[in-house]
C-alpha cells in the first residue's frame, strides 16, 4: 500500500510540474487584425516627408511663377492634368504632357484653352495659361496654407470627390484654407492637391486639383 501511494505522489508531482512548465512557457504576441511588424511605418514617415519636401518646391515655383523649373517635376511618361475642381473629369480636364506644358506657357502663353466647366453656370473655362493658373491652380497662398496632409482630403464639398478611382497607385498632398472671412462661415474654402506617381524612385506630377465650395 505505502509502494502504491509513492507512485501515486510522485505521479502528483510530475504532473504538476508540467502544468507549471506550460503555464510559463512563451507564447508568441497576437496582433491585432491589419497590424504589421517591420519598418513600415519609418517608411511611411519618410515618404511623407519626401512628399511634403517635394510639394513646399513646387509651390515655391508656382508662387514665383517658375514655370520652367516647374515642368521639370511632370511625370516624363504620363504627364499632368489639371482640373479647376475636386471631381477629376478625364474627358474635360486638360491634359499635359511636359512639352506641351513648355509650349503652353512658352509660345502658347496669349492662346485661350478651354480648361473645363465654371461650377454652377456650366460656361466653358476659357483661358490663357496664367489666367488659368491665377484662378485655378494658385489662386491664394498655398505655401503658406495653415493645413497640410498627405493622402488625407481635407476640403470636403457638396462635389464628388473621384481621385481615388482616377489616380491609382499614386500619392498626393493637399494644401487647405478653410476659410477668408467669419461672414462666409467656411464657404470660401481653398485647396490645392498633388498628385504624385513614382518614377525611378522619384515623386513626378501627374495631377493639379485645385478644389473649392461649389454650389
């Protein structure tokens, strides 16, 4: 009897000494649906600030009206749209391949394009190139807009807002007043988005949406 309670305790003993080992045996940590490990988010930073880099240079060009060193920054492949509002009309909108921006600007600079629809009347926009970029492209201070982002719309309208489905596999950057004057309580709004696409590891144009309240 004193053999079967021996065995019997040391059975005890063992077993409890491998509850013990599996309780502080490691497990590895369970994340959180969508979360990564690695470096991406340095990446993102760093891309961010690439791209936000790259923005406060063309918006020295614009504002200086350095059109020659601007069109050194349009994508060499795509070229760039501009469009007068937030929805992106790849039918109305004017295209641009970097020559004939040089051209526009250039030789071109007294020739009234039609850039698209007015909002509200439905007019066709029809402007010289500086005319155009006076009201649509760099119509207040953007440099010095006090709200900037990266990938994240900031101006938001009655306007359907298209960039997503028209700029794939792009990034841009938005530029914000939200508004002038107390009396329009918002009304009188300013954006300004670029779009970016990569090309040999570097951010090009391939987008110019000016964006504003729109009835």
């Amino acid at each position: 009897m004193k053999t079967d309670g021996m065995i019997l305790l040391l059975c005890g003993m063992l077993l409890c000494t491998a509850c013990g080992d599996e309780k502080y045996s490691p497990e590895p940590p369970v994340l959180p649906a969508g979360s990564t490990t690695g470096n991406s988010n340095v990446d993102k930073t760093d891309k961010d600030a690439v791209l936000r880099d790259r923005t406060a240079d063309l918006l020295l060009l614009l504002k200086d009206k350095n059109y020659a060193a601007f069109a050194e920054y349009i994508h060499p492949e795509e070229g760039v749209r501009f469009s007068p509002y937030g929805h992106v009309d790849t039918l109305k909108d004017v295209h641009l391949s970097k020559a004939d921006f040089i051209l526009l600007y250039g030789d071109g600079a007294a020739k009234k394009t039609e850039w698209g629809y007015f909002d509200g009347s439905g007019e066709p926009i029809r402007m010289t190139f500086q005319a155009y970029f006076d009201r649509f492209v760099y119509d207040v201070d953007f440099l010095n807009a006090p709200q900037k982002s990266v990938n994240k719309i900031l101006g938001k309208g009655n306007m359907i807002n298209n960039m997503d489905s028209v700029y794939t596999q792009t990034d841009y950057t938005e530029n914000h007043f939200p508004g002038f004057d107390e009396k329009y309580r918002g009304m009188d709004w300013r954006s300004l988005r670029l779009v970016y696409k990569m090309h040999n590891g570097e951010p090009f144009l391939v987008g110019v949406v000016h964006d504003e309240w729109t009835n």
